[in-house]
C-alpha cells in the first residue's frame, strides 16, 4: 500500500552492511493505512526500516472488497447498536497476502478488480513463523514478556478492527492470536497495532543502536523484570537539585547497587503486584522488606 515502507532503502558510497532480509515482517491490514505513515517514518522505527532490520507492509483491506460500495462493515446478526466488520474481506487480504513472500502487497491499479485468486470454502494453510494477530480490547494483555514472544516470529500479520469489532468468524478462521494494549477502548487497532510494532521492534538486535539495547528497559530481562530506577544527565545541579552523590563517585559496583536498589523502590511504590513473580534474591527480600513490602506470598 504504502510505497515509502515497502520500498528497498540501499544505501549510496559506503558499504552496505545491512542485512539482505529483515529480521522481522509486519503486514498490517487496516482500513486507514495512511495513519501509520507519518509514526513509522521517524526515530527507530525509520531507522530500523532504512537499516533493513524490520520490514512493513500496509494492506488496506478494502482493496480486497469485490462489491459496487467496497463495504467493509455490515449490521450485528441479532440486532443491537453499532456495525461488525464483514469476514469475508478481512480473510481474503489476510490470506492473499500470506500466500505470498514477505515484501509483496497489491498492485494499487488491482484493487477490487484483478484480486489475486483465493479459496473461497477452505482455509489457507498458514506460512511457518508467522501469526495472525487480531488487535481487540478483548486480547491478552501486551505485556514485555508477550513482546519478546512476538519477537520470535519471522511475521506477523496485524488485523486492526474498526467498528463494534470483528465478525466470530475472523476468530475462528484466521487469527492465531489476539492482544489488548490496555483496558480501555479505542477507535480502533491501529494505534495498538503501532504500539506492538514499536515494542517488537526494540527487541531486534541492532534497531536501538548501542550494544545493550532494550536489555536494560523497564520490564525487561536486564532489570530482572523491574521498572528502571531514575537517570541524570547534565547539568550537575538543576534548579538546586543535584545529581546524587554515588553517580559521580566513579564506583561502579556502588553505582550498580544503588540502581538495582532504584529500581526495587520504584517498583515498590508504582507496581508492586510485580514483586510478587518476579525472581527476587534473598537480599532483594529483604531490602524490600526494610522499606515496608510486605509480600503476599511468603519466602
Ligand atoms: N482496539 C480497540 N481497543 C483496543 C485495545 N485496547 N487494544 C487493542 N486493540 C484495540
């Protein structure tokens, strides 16, 4: 859909060390591709697709409509308020798509009128590595842990609903999986859609730029699952709040410990039900303990 996404960055002059094949694939189907153009053409996103670490490709699914109106949507079976996307177009995208190698979209000149053949009756077998993740308030919590899942896969294909939500039968049919980014309603999967490819995205080797990358994140494994603790930079002192002391002593285990010991605090204070699975030491415990958690299972 989107040219600028799809379109093979080679970089001029220097060697290009860039990798060949992306590390990761998103095809994202979505009745509103242009609202993913301008959030992933900045910062590391960009980056990562200049690089060719991640590659993207927006489907709009009204392409794959076949109708005089191109309509998407029709009236709940049963009565009630509100609209239900239609399967029919949603699984005709999303299995063309599948059936070809990562990179491919459809001929703009195509849609609606020379879509590629599709079956109609019988399932599509669905390419190793790859899920079919619908984006509902009604999914698994997107969670660190649900990212470094997705990271596992080659591609993902992304259905983003509009409306009252998906017609059972794209469930059924076609998702392998199906996530929430909160407990809250939005207009749509699109936002959530960018959020996961955000996430996933720090995950591969390289897209952050320095050698630890995401390792050291909130939730993430560097940290034990904490949330990071504060961070300074110049200047040393701000409106007469100075850096603290351990961060300008030069002691490195020192400066470890006193940021671990951040982080446990934070963590305390803003989300304390992740104390409870995270893998704490015996001195976790117990420095924990002298600032007042009080755990609710024993150990
Ligand atoms: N679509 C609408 N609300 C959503 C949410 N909270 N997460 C993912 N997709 C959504």
């Amino acid at each position: 859909m989107s040219d600028f996404l799809d379109e093979n960055h080679s970089a001029t002059g220097a060697v290009d060390t860039t990798p060949d094949t992306p590390a990761i694939h998103f095809d994202v189907f979505t009745l509103f591709p242009q609202m993913f153009v301008s959030p992933l053409s900045e910062s590391i996103i960009y980056r990562a697709l200049e690089n060719r670490l991640i590659s993207i490709a927006l489907h709009n699914i009204r392409d794959y409509t076949i109708d005089r109106h191109h309509i998407c949507d029709d009236t709940p079976y049963g009565g009630g308020g509100g609209m239900v996307m239609k399967p029919t177009p949603i699984v005709r995208a999303v299995e063309s798509v599948l059936a070809r190698s990562a990179g491919w979209s459809l001929p703009p000149e195509d849609a609606y009128e020379n879509l590629p053949p599709w079956e109609e009756t019988t399932p599509a077998t669905r390419p190793v590595d790859t899920a079919v993740i619908l984006l509902t308030p009604q999914g698994r919590p997107l969670t660190q842990t649900v990212v470094a899942e997705l990271h596992q896969f080659k591609r993902l294909a992304l259905v983003c609903g509009r409306y009252e939500g998906f017609d059972e039968r794209v469930r059924t049919q076609l998702a392998t999986d199906e996530i929430s980014i909160g407990d809250y309603v939005l207009s749509g999967g699109e936002l959530a859609a960018m959020v996961m490819i955000d996430a996933v995205t720090r995950l591969v080797p390289g897209a952050l730029g320095y050698a630890l990358g995401a390792h050291q994140d909130s939730h993430s494994p560097g940290l034990g699952g904490l949330l990071e603790g504060p961070q300074y930079t110049r200047p040393y002192t701000f409106r007469g709040e100075p850096v603290p002391d351990v961060l300008i002593s030069g002691h490195h285990a020192n400066i470890d410990r006193w940021r671990h010991e951040q982080s446990l605090m934070r963590t305390l204070a803003r989300r304390p039900e992740l104390l409870e699975t995270l893998p704490l030491t015996a001195a976790d415990r117990a420095f924990l303990k002298t600032h007042g958690w009080q755990p609710r299972s024993p150990g």
